[in-house]
C-alpha cells in the first residue's frame, strides 16, 4: 500500500530482478559507447588515407608533367616545301616541360638535301626546334657549308624547316673558292643560289691561280 509523507510521493524499492536487469544495462551502454567512438575513429582514418593518397597521387602527377623528356641521339626528319627531304640531329633532345612545343637540343646538326649531292650542313653548340612554328634556331658557334666549298660562321641562323631559307642577325663570315665576306645580317633564300648581306658589308675578291 502506497503512502505519502509530507507530500512526496513514496518510491517503492526495486526488485532483484529489475536490480539485475541495471546492472546487464550498464555494461551495454559502455558497449555501445565504444562501438560508436571506434565507428568514428576508423572514418576518420579511412577519410585520412583517402585524402593522402589524392594529395600523393597529385604531387606524383605533378612531378611527371614538371620532368622534362630527354632522348639521346634524336632524330627528325620532313620534307621541305621545295621537296628536298630534310634531318635533324643532336647529342640530346629535352622537351620543355612547361612548353611542349619547345623542344632544346645539344650539338644539333641539321641537314638540308639529305642524301643529295648537293646538301648543305649546319651545325651549333645548342639549338631550340619549335614544332608549331616549324623552325630551328641554332646558337653558339654556328657553321654553315654546302657541297661547292662554301662555309659561313655565325653566332646564330634561324632556318625555316618548311622554305629551308636561313636568315641570322648576329653578324656572319662567309668564305668560298676566291671569296670572303662579312656582314652584320644575312640571309640564305633559293637553296643557297641567293645570298643577301646587310650592314656593313665588305667582300673580298681572291683572283683565281
């Protein structure tokens, strides 16, 4: 029989049963509590990896497209626009990374003509070959022969790989059979048959033996 005293309501005491029943509840609770901590910690590490692994497949990307394609021994060949097959070769080719039309090369030797009686020849210690633009750029110690004994030396030529015209602004020294020349520009049009020398020209005449 339920009573009250000073107006609260009396509790009545829990059974055996019910006490049992708590004490089964508590360790479940804990239980769950763990589960649930263990839950988040093993997203937070699969989110983790996950984010690792993008940023190291990233910086992998990253450093593939920054490193530079180098060959050893290239060579291009075409065809000029007046039909004489053309070659290119070098030391090394490295294609820049940041411009893939760029395409750097050391000792380059180009060949104009090739394998044609008259081919001519122009050699350098470096040279910049620009696909798009079809033109190769050779700096550092250029030299310029054909097959009638003509040789020029320039510190630069710039070749048009589809006219086959050189042209250079550096200054140039030419020699040939009884002939030498400078100039401060030139440039080489109609296979060689035309060569047009500019700023302070001076040829010298050799009279033949």
């Amino acid at each position: 029989m339920l009573t009250q005293t000073d107006g609260a309501a009396a509790i009545p005491p829990l059974s055996a049963s019910e006490r049992a029943r708590n004490r089964r509840r508590a360790p479940v609770r804990r239980l769950r509590l763990g589960l649930a901590v263990f839950a988040i910690a093993v997203g937070v590490t699969v989110v983790g990896q996950a984010s690792w692994r993008s940023l190291a497949s990233s910086k992998l990307q990253t450093q593939a497209a920054s490193t530079p394609l180098l060959l050893d021994k290239p060579r291009f060949t075409g065809v000029l626009k007046d039909g004489r097959p053309f070659l290119i070769t070098a030391d090394r080719a490295e294609r820049d990374p940041n411009d893939q039309d760029l395409v750097r090369l050391s000792a380059p030797m180009l060949v104009r003509g090739y394998g044609q009686p008259d081919a001519s020849q122009a050699t350098a210690k470096s040279g910049v070959y620009r696909e798009a633009a079809h033109t190769l750029l050779l700096t550092q110690d250029v030299k310029i022969t054909n097959g009638e004994g003509y040789e020029f030396d320039a510190p630069q030529a710039l070749i048009d790989m589809r006219t086959g015209e050189v042209s250079g602004n550096g200054g140039v020294a030419g020699t040939g059979p009884n002939a030498s020349t400078r100039a401060n520009t030139y440039s080489v049009k109609d296979k060689g048959d035309r060569v047009i020398l500019n700023g302070r020209v001076r040829t010298r005449l050799e009279p033949r033996p």
